[in-house]
C-alpha cells in the first residue's frame, strides 16, 4: 500500500474542473483509466497541512497546534498496521516534506504509540547531512516553510541520517548529493527517497507527502501552477515505479489524495489560491484516487465521502482493524 498526498491543498479549478484539466495530463490520461476516482471527499478538520495530514493518517479529526512539533494524539494506520499484523519496523515508513513532519509516524497513543510507528525520513535531512555545510547548490531543495515566517524549525542533518542513507538506502553521500543537484524541487527529491526505500527495504505500506504546491502561500499563480503540474508528473512517475518493481507490480494499491483544497476566489474572508483560512467548500472538499491491487478502473463516484474514511479503508484492504478511527470503509473499494 502506497498513500500519496497531495500535500499542500490544490483546488478543483486548478486541477479537475475543465478550466484546471491542463495543469493534470498525467493523471487525466494515464492515472484515472486505471482508478477509482472519488469527487467529493470532505475535510471537517483544522485545515492546516501537518494537522491535516496527522488526521488522514489516524482517522480522527486530529486538534494538535498545526505549528508543533507534537505527535498526533491517536493511533496512527502505521500502528495499527505495525501492531496488529505483528509486522517488523522496517515494514512501514514515512517519506515527509518538511521538518514540521517529523513526529507523524507514532502517536501518543498508550495502546499503540512507542514502539508501533513507522520509521520516517525527512530528505531535506538527508540532504543537509549530506551537505557538510554547504547549501548554496541546494537552498531551492531546503525551503522548509511557505505558510509563516514564525514556524520555520531548524533543519539538522547528523549522523542518524548517514545511518538512513547509507545503511538503508544504501547510497553513498557522493551518490545523494550529486542526484540531488539534478532535482528542481523537494517532491522530486522525496520520491529519489522513496525508489530507493522500495528497492532496498520493499515495505509493505509507505506513506509520502508532497509539498512544493505550498508555494501558493507566496502569493505567486505561476509557481502554485507550476507546482500543481510537478506533482501530477510525480504521481505518474510514482507509479510507474512501482510497475516496474517486481517486489509491487501487480500487488500494490495506491492512494492519492490533497488534504484539503484551497480557498475560493469569491469568499470574502480568504485570499484564493493563496490561502486555505476560510472552511469554505472550495476549501474543505477534494478528490481521491485509488488504483492498483483490487481496484476497479475507470469508475467516477459522485457521492461525499469524508478524509477520515482513508484510514479504516487502508485496514480493510490489508487487513487490521482501525479502532479508534472516525472514519468507515469506503464500500466502493472492495
């Protein structure tokens, strides 16, 4: 299993409404034949990216200060899966943007937190360590935060992701570093990340999180527009990746989903694309796709659905039971 968010909040007018459909080729006409494809899927949440995140990965509307470094307060679907499949640590991990993400694979949780997470890499991380302290090649690949000046953590590379690099990914720090200057964004150099964690570790369920359409917070269409198209070619890459691994072609699920849209051109209280502040529709309600394994092709479902329902559809699929979570399976996935 393979979640995918499409992190940062992308609207419909820039993506599936036709006026949008260009910014899309990959995944109108290579993705959506092969998926299930859901129109309405309704976030209730805080519509902050690492709290939305947080609550796609638990199933439970998660209230934690979108800007903190805390865990999420529920069981995770990393723990769940961990727990009750009896599935070693090296079976579920988490490929995250930024900094703010790095408490996102293990909850608080007394019945399921320390032990049971996923393992996450942070590449900016793995970049800095690979750095040695020179950035300047780099800086375009390290941004860490677009949404406030006031919640920029410290980027930190050390020895435990020499460790990450070298005894899991198995990459020299000359191999990293030199792929990483051919790369133009953090979304690229996180999906380098997640090929080698698949050709090396081939876990069971990984999660990634893209983040370079949270450039729109600058204020700039084009680089939110340009963003909106990386992440579509990405999403495609992703899965041909995965088809041509023989370890998951043809027994691999993926989702993509954003967590959440943006904000209308019209509402008052926001500032369009730029922001995501108002809890208006054009806000709160996106879209999900799921291909692969099981999945039936080409079939469009109009029907509201709710974020936290991904989380007890993940345990369905693979089998462990999502407790806590809000959510329920999606039916039209089985």
């Amino acid at each position: 299993m393979i979640v995918v968010t499409f992190g940062g909040g992308a609207r419909d007018q820039e993506t599936f409404a036709p006026a949008g459909q260009e910014n899309i080729p990959y995944m109108l006409k290579e993705l959506i034949p092969q998926a299930s494809f859901f129109t309405q899927v309704v976030n209730r949440g805080i519509l902050g990216h690492y709290v939305a995140t947080a609550s796609l990965a638990t199933g439970v509307y998660e209230t934690l200060n979108n800007f903190s470094s805390l865990p999420p307060q529920h069981p995770t679907v990393f723990e769940y899966f961990r727990k009750d499949l009896k599935r070693p640590p090296t079976d579920a991990w988490v490929v995250a943007p930024s900094n703010g993400f790095s408490r996102i694979g293990e909850s608080e949780s007394r019945r399921y937190g320390p032990g049971w997470g996923a393992q996450v890499i942070l590449p900016k991380h793995l970049l800095l360590a690979a750095m040695s302290g020179g950035t300047i090649d780099y800086e375009h690949l390290l941004r860490d935060n677009y949404e406030t000046p006031l919640f920029a953590p410290q980027l930190e590379g050390g020895e435990f992701e020499f460790h990450q690099m070298e005894t899991i990914l198995k990459l020299s720090v000359g191999d990293f570093r030199s792929h990483a200057k051919t790369l133009s964004s953090p979304d690229e150099l996180s999906v380098y990340v997640v090929q080698q964690l698949m050709q090396q570790q081939a876990p069971s369920l990984i999660w990634v999180t893209m983040h370079d359409i949270d450039v729109a917070h600058t204020g700039a269409y084009s680089l939110y527009v340009e963003s909106v198209r990386r992440t579509d070619r990405l999403c495609a890459e992703l899965w041909k990746i995965v088809q041509s691994n023989p370890e998951y072609a043809g027994n691999t699920t993926m989702m993509i989903l954003p967590d959440f849209g943006r904000d209308s051109d019209e509402e008052a209280g926001g500032n369009g694309f730029q922001h995501h502040r108002t809890g208006d529709p054009s806000s709160r309600t996106t879209w999900m796709m799921a291909l692969g394994a099981g999945v039936r092709e080409g079939v469009i479902y109009d029907h509201p659905i709710q974020s936290t329902d991904l989380v007890p559809t993940l345990g369905s699929i693979m089998g462990f039971q999502a407790s806590i979570a809000q959510g329920r399976p999606i039916q039209e996935l089985f």
